[in-house]
C-alpha cells in the first residue's frame, strides 16, 4: 500500500531571476504568494524571459510528492499533464525516485501546465502559474482511482480551483485516508474562505503559513492563531518561517525553530519541503518534536538553492539527519 496520494497540479516550474522593477512593469498582482495567468500573459512573460530559465518539476503537492519519493517513502501523484514531452519528463522524474505514476492523466488537446517563479534578489518568490492541462481533471477522473491504496491524501490548496476537489474529498473519506491539506497561499484563502471553513473538519493535518493564517483566522496572536486551527483538526501545523513552526495535534503542542540560514537564496517550496519532512516523520511513527524537525531539516535545504531540487549534497546531509538508510 502507498502511503501517501499527493493531489495537485503536476506543474513544470520555470525558474527566473528578476528584480522588483520587473515584476512593477510586467506583472499583474502583488508580490509574493500565487495567482493564476492566462496562456496569453503566460507568452508574453515568457517572451520577456527568454532562455534565462530553469525548468524542474514542480506544484505545491508535486514538491512534496517528490520529496517524500526521494526519501524512500512509497507515493503516487493524482494530476493531469499533457500528452507531450514536458509531461513525460515530468511523470518520469518521479518514477526514477521510486514514485509511482499510475494515478496521472492525459489530455490530448492542452499541453501540461507551468508555473513561473519570479525569484527577486531578496529571496522572495512570485508564482504565476498557467495550470493548461491540469486545469483539466474532472470527478470522473478521480472515481477511477483506488483510493484505498494510500494511508494519507495530501491535498494542496490550489485544487479548489479544480472541479475535481469535491470528488477528492469524498474519495478519500470513503476510502477512510487521513486527508492532509495545505491552504497553500493568502490569495487562495482569500477566495475561498468560506470553504475552507467548512472542510476544516474532515481534514486530519491542516498545514497553514503565517500569511494564510492570518487571512483564514485572521491578525490574532500566534498561539491563538494555532489554536483557531486545531479546534477542527487533528493535526494543526503554523509555520513561521525564519522563526521556526508549532504543531497542536490533540492536547500535545510543540515548536521548532528553524534552520539558520545565512543567506537564503529562494524561498520557492520551502513550505512544501517542510510538509515532507513533517509527513514523512507522521509515515514513520516518529515523536510529533521530530516530525516538526524534520520539516525545518528540509525547509533549510531548499532554501539554499535555486527552486525545488535539492542537490545530492542537500540529501545526503538530509538522510543522515533523519537516520534514512
């Protein structure tokens, strides 16, 4: 049995930096956090970029998915790319991690999606993200899955833009997963507020930002903020950055600091790296002090580089952290 269905948007992350001044004149929107494009200002960015870029695999759940795939845990990845050689590449990258890609669809009509990552020199990250094919999975897609492979469905906060979320939620529930979910960005939040709320309860891991905290429960203190959270869920994680995470699941509570850093370079899938450490602890039964640890291990990782990838450098010193052989 898998332990672990991550579901999101099997995205190509395009990697460019820029500086403020480009994001002032060509980019719609605030600093920071996601929003969505459309395949006409995706070109045009595009065009602008040239072949400053860097492509790697990527999504919120993906990131995670990969990571966890890396550290010897047995996941899948429920997704549609497109039919063509960006989404090859990207089914088979997790396939040569050890994960599995029998829960990916294809579209035959719309090429899979992308996600610019506009890193400016204060290690802030801008996405934009076009989401093409991934757009594209429906309820039917999902009732063909097995459900009942996985322990834990890891869900980002960007599906609620999908018509395929509901039938998720339900399949999983019927299937008796733990359902983890990653509120993922203050913009999505912001939308779709109401909803949230009213899926907090059958959600088991909530994972949730300072920025989207604060917009779900609103400017309280953070202890209260945590508090908010984990009234619906099980497992209540706040993450807060250079300042470290604290955890409630049940009547236990910890907090972690974070990894120094120096001098991060990008912040891109710092959040979804830490979820991997977290979630691989959960996988192994490990002491909820460690699992939190292990998140802020991976976090101060990615921070280091460019985008998602870790180098084997990066892993090794990861593996020996958490004692994986």
């Amino acid at each position: 049995m898998a332990a672990v269905l991550g579901v999101g948007s099997p995205l190509l992350d395009v990697l460019a930096k820029v500086d403020d001044n480009f994001l002032a004149r060509h980019v719609s929107g605030a600093k920071g956090g996601m929003e969505m494009i459309g395949s006409e200002e995706r070109a045009a960015l595009m065009q602008l970029l040239g072949e400053n870029v860097e492509w790697v695999p990527g999504g919120s759940a993906g990131n995670t998915v990969f990571a966890l795939a890396r550290m010897g845990i047995d996941v899948a990845m429920l997704g549609k790319t497109g039919n063509d050689s960006e989404g090859k590449y990207y089914r088979s990258k997790l396939v040569s991690l050890g994960g599995s890609d029998r829960e990916f669809f294809l579209s035959e009509t719309t090429p899979t999606g992308i996600c610019l990552s506009l890193i400016t020199p204060d290690a802030e990250r801008t996405m934009r993200s076009d989401l093409g094919a991934a757009s594209l999975m429906t309820p039917e897609d999902v009732q063909k899955v097995d459900f009942s492979r996985y322990g834990i469905v890891l869900i980002e906060g960007y599906m609620l833009f999908s018509a395929a979320f509901d039938a998720v939620i339900e399949s999983a529930k019927k299937a008796g997963c733990k359902i983890a979910f990653d509120l993922a960005s203050f913009e999505v939040v912001n939308i779709f507020r109401d909803k949230i709320n009213a899926l907090l309860d059958d959600v088991d891991i909530l994972f949730a930002n300072a920025d989207e905290a604060a917009a779900l429960v609103g400017n309280i203190p953070e202890d209260a903020q945590l508090e908010e959270l984990a009234k619906h869920c099980n497992t209540a994680v706040l993450k807060l950055g250079k300042r470290g995470a604290m955890v409630k699941r049940n009547g236990e509570k910890v907090k972690v600091s974070a990894e120094l850093v120096e001098n991060p370079v990008d912040t891109t899938a710092a959040g979804d790296l830490w979820a991997a450490g977290f979630l691989y602890g959960i996988v192994k039964n490990h002491a909820l002090e460690n699992c939190a640890r292990y998140g802020s291990i991976l976090s101060g990782e990615v921070v280091k580089v460019i985008g998602s990838q870790l180098p084997d450098e990066s892993w090794k010193k990861i593996e020996k952290a958490l004692s994986i052989n």
